[in-house]
C-alpha cells in the first residue's frame, strides 16, 4: 500500500478533481497505476477512479504524457479569491419587513378604517 507522501502528485489528496485532472497527464502509465491503487485503498471516489482509469487506457493505447509539471501549485493556492467580498461598507441597509408582515412576523394593522 502507498504512502500518501511518496505518491507522484504532491498533496494528491488535497487536489480537486479539475485539478487532477490536468495534472495526470504529465504522468507515466506506472504513476498513475499507482494513483489509482492509492485511491482504491483509501477515499474510492468513484470520478477520481474513473479518471485514472480512462487515463490510464489512453497510455496503454499509445498515448504520451505530456508536458507538465506535477508539482506545479494547485488551482486553490493562487491566491487569488472569488466571490464578492463582504464588509459593512458592502452590506445592505437594513430594512423593515413589509406592511403585510413576513411568516416570522405579523403585519401592522393600518388603523381604524371608518
């Protein structure tokens, strides 16, 4: 059984699968074998062996790794951040539930209607 820390993907376990994915390419047909071997001991994802599995059918066919680099840094560690942020400056204002009151919260009555 492999040991997470001499498998040919740095922090394999820690990679996404789009990560993975284009990551594998650079990979011999024996480092992916034993990717997928480590992936069937340990988490069995089923889309992570499927795409060691059909990778690993494209070398056996003929394919060539490509160039790349295993080590390169994974998509999440660019530092980069999405969304929107957050702050109070970016906050809405607050704001009065309408006249006919949510679920949580009754409406008011507009008075005596005469």
């Amino acid at each position: 059984m492999a040991d997470h820390r001499t498998l040919p993907l740095p922090d394999y376990d820690h990679l996404p699968i789009g990560g993975l994915e284009s990551r594998v390419r650079a990979l011999t047909a024996e480092e992916v074998e034993e990717l997928l071997a480590y992936e069937r001991d340990h988490a069995d994802r089923l889309p992570v062996t499927q795409l060691l599995t059909a990778r690993l059918d494209q070398l056996r066919s003929g394919a060539e790794p490509t160039s790349g680099d295993p080590g390169a840094l994974r998509p999440e560690q660019h530092g980069r951040r999405s969304g929107s942020p957050v702050s109070p400056a970016t906050s809405p204002q607050p704001m009065s539930p309408p006249p006919h009151g949510t679920p949580d919260q009754r409406g008011k009555p507009k008075g005596d209607r005469t």
